[in-house]
C-alpha cells in the first residue's frame, strides 16, 4: 500500500465508523484496518443552511475526510455526503494538505444559496 493513499485507520472493525478510529490505545491481539483513498465523485450541493451538516476530521498528512453527517442536514438530504469520504476540492481549490479547521472554516464561508 502507497501510505500516502492512507486515510485513516480502524481498530478492530473493517466499516468506516468513526469510533474505531486508530488512537494509541493498541493491545497486541487488536487488529488495524487501513482505509485507503478511493474513486473521486463530484458533487454539488445548494447551502441552504448556515452549515451543510458534516463534521470534518483530518488525518495529520493533508487528508481531510467526513467524520459524521448530521441527520436532516443539506449534506444528509443530498445523499451524496458520506462518512470518510476525503474532501478534495472546493470549487477550484485544492483542499489537499489542508487540516480540517481551514476545510471547515472555508465550508463556513460559503454564502447561504450558493
């Protein structure tokens, strides 16, 4: 595996769930499963709220990812938002080896009914 295609790590739990993240609590019977970037979608979505409703989470290494979809959100209605997928671009800029506050502040600033 190329590590940097390397998103995040589960502990003990193949599914993408956000509980599971690797963390420094490994005991020698645990097992890591390595998420790994997949296939690029875009996607578009009308901010008709304040926030779209995810939370964002960054892996340290430039990739931000979708840690949670808030139920009844613009992200959940759209159906297009899903947890860990990475968030590479925003328009035309690159969100590559950003860290999730810039990524969110700059979804923040999106202006309602774009």
């Amino acid at each position: 595996i190329d590590i940097r295609t390397i998103m995040f790590c589960t502990l003990n739990t193949p599914k993408i769930d956000m509980r599971y993240l690797l963390s420094g609590l490994v005991v020698y019977n645990d097992f890591i499963f390595v998420h790994v970037q997949g296939m690029v979608r875009q996607i578009s979505v009308k901010k008709d709220e304040k926030a779209i409703g995810i939370t964002i989470t960054d892996n340290g290494m430039g990739c931000c990812f979708i840690k949670r979809v808030k139920a009844g959100s613009v992200a959940e209605k759209s159906g297009n938002f899903h947890v860990g997928d990475q968030l590479v671009k925003l328009g035309e800029m690159s969100l590559v080896g950003s860290r999730h506050y810039a990524v969110a502040a700059k979804l923040r600033d999106i202006p309602i009914g774009s």
